[in-house]
C-alpha cells in the first residue's frame, strides 16, 4: 500500500526533524504516537483507566467515541466521562480491534517512536475523529495526572507549543456510538483543540481523495 509507505516516511521524517540526532532536551520535545484505523488500542496499561471496565471478551482494548456532554472536549476520564470502549457489538459486530499497534503517550525515545512507526501496516476502516481526539488527549494538560509521569503533558502557557499532526488518506468512514459521522466529529474535536491554543496540522496521502474529505481536512487544521 503506497499510502502507509509514504505515511510512514513522513511521520519517522517528522520525529526526526523534531528529535534530530544527539538531541539532548531531555523534557522539551516530546512526540506522542496514536496509530488509529477503526478503532484506537490503548493497551491493557490504559483501558481500565479510561473505559471504567475491563476489556471483555477476546481481552480486545480498542476503544470508540465518548458520549454525552464531554464527547467533544478533554475531559479526563471519569464517570460521566468515559471513553467507549469495544465490545463485540460496538459496529454490529463487524468490525474487530483493529489496529493492532498500541498509542504511545508523550516521549522523547526516538528509537521506540520510529521502531512503532515501521510496525504500523495498513487495514480495515478509518475512524479519524478517534485519532484526533486521542492526539487531544496525549498533549492536554487535563490529562497530566493519567499518563506516566515523564509522558504527562505540560500545562498550557506561552512558553509551550502543543502541535498535533493528523497523518490520513482523508477517507473517515466509520463511526460508532454517536450516531454522527466520523468527519462531523472530528471538525468538532479540531475546533476545540484549536480553541485551546493548539496547531493541528492534516496530512493526506494518496491521489484519490475525494473533494469532500480534502475540504474536511482543510476545515480542520
């Protein structure tokens, strides 16, 4: 698939360019990694964390769209807040815990970055408001306390510059619980993000790209 390929290119060009080699800023530049595809799988170190449950069924830890009044904001996760998490009926059934490859909250290892990057392979559908919202939540500064210590996101200042890159084929064609399109959701996400004083930047891939997903992309950098 031409498009991963040059996706991934991009994104290892994109951590080096921020983390160049000797780079020795310790906390100062930090690259957090959130592979998406129908789902995104924050891994058994998180899902609890963020779903209030345990991963049911095949142990999958992939999780959808929160609901209610926080589904657009970065809340962090409470009750009342949670995120969606996968059961076998979250798409009816149709759609497995995919991708297979787990975020990466903020880190300045390039290696673990560009070692995940290389592992990314390319299937199943495109739920890009999941993406968007959990690049949200790895750079917030209302998630400080759930991420690890030397991956919490610094507090929001003028000394502090919060970028999130969307990397796609443009194409967000599944959604789940919000009876709302995945493009629908994800303008609304980038919007608050940009409210919040953070650069979104979108990055399509292929020469197939409908009319519809580029001005959606435009819409939300």
């Amino acid at each position: 698939n031409p498009k991963i390929v040059d996706a991934k290119q991009a994104a290892k060009s994109l951590v080096d360019a921020v983390l160049p080699d000797g780079y020795s800023g310790g906390q100062t530049v930090r690259v957090a990694l959130v592979p998406f595809s129908q789902y995104v799988n924050v891994g058994t170190t998180y899902y609890k964390a963020v779903t209030g449950s345990s991963p049911s069924g095949s142990g999958s830890t992939c999780v959808t769209e929160r609901t209610g009044v926080e589904k657009y904001t970065d809340a962090p996760p409470a009750p009342n807040a949670w995120i969606g998490k996968y059961t076998v009926n979250s798409n009816n059934g149709t759609l497995s815990c995919a991708p297979t490859a787990k975020l990466i909250p903020l880190t300045s290892d390039k290696t673990t970055l560009k070692g995940a990057i290389d592992g990314l392979s390319a299937a199943g559908w495109t739920a890009g408001h999941l993406g968007t919202a959990w690049s949200w939540y790895t750079i917030s500064a209302r998630w400080a306390s759930f991420w690890p210590t030397a991956s919490a996101p610094a507090a929001n200042s003028s000394n502090v510059q919060k970028v999130a890159v969307m990397m796609t084929d443009g194409d967000y064609n599944t959604y789940f619980r919000n009876n709302t399109a995945s493009s629908t959701q994800a303008l609304a996400l980038c919007q608050a993000m940009k409210d919040e004083g953070i650069t979104v930047y979108t990055v399509a891939f292929g020469t197939d790209i409908t009319s519809a997903a580029t001005a959606n992309l435009r819409s939300c950098a």
